[in-house]
C-alpha cells in the first residue's frame, strides 16, 4: 500500500471567469500552486452589509503544501478583486504519487 502525503487544499470564489482564470495562472505561473481547478458557475447565498445576497460565483480549488499555504493566501488578497474574499485553507491527504507531483512542481 502506498503511503498518502499531506497537502493543502485553499478555496475561494469569485464573480467572473476571467478573473478566476487570471487568479490560477497566477499562483501556477509563480510556483505557489500546483494545480488551481475552477469549477463551473453557481450561486453563492450570503449576508452581506446586512442584507442577504445571491450572486453567480466560479469556484477555485488551489492546491498547495504546507510552505506555500500562506503565501495562496497573502497572495490572494492582494490580488483578488473581492473587499473581504473567501479564503478557505484544508488540510488534505493526497495520494503518494501525486503528492510528490505537486512538490515537484511547487519547487520548480
């Protein structure tokens, strides 16, 4: 049997494709993420300023390790377009051989 790594796992929403496109580039073109998937739009309900919103969101899944995990998330906030963004961090376990992909790639 083939031993799991740890990895992190940092979510975050935003209102347009191209700003969720531009986001993952970013953090796989500076060696901060391995991989970003963006999922397919949906609806986000939330409070907000008092009120309670709906908005169309794209998701994005970033995965990152441990050494990386707050450079994602200062990263994001400086470059996401949100006052107060969504940034979610999740310890995972990944599967061996992916796990060292990703450190692969986080260490190019």
């Amino acid at each position: 049997m083939t031993s799991l790594l740890p990895i992190k796992l940092i979510l975050t929403s935003v209102g347009h494709a191209k700003e969720a496109h531009t986001l993952a580039e970013g953090l796989v073109a500076s060696s901060l993420a391995a991989c970003v998937q963006i999922s397919n739009q949906g609806q986000s309900v939330y409070r907000w300023q008092g009120k309670v919103v709906s908005d169309d969101e794209y998701y994005l899944s970033i995965k990152t390790d441990s050494e990386h995990a707050q450079e994602v998330v200062n990263w994001l906030k400086s470059h996401h377009s949100y006052d107060v963004p969504e940034i979610i961090v999740v310890d995972a376990m990944a599967d061996h051989a992916y796990g060292q992909w990703l450190q692969h790639e986080l260490n190019q």
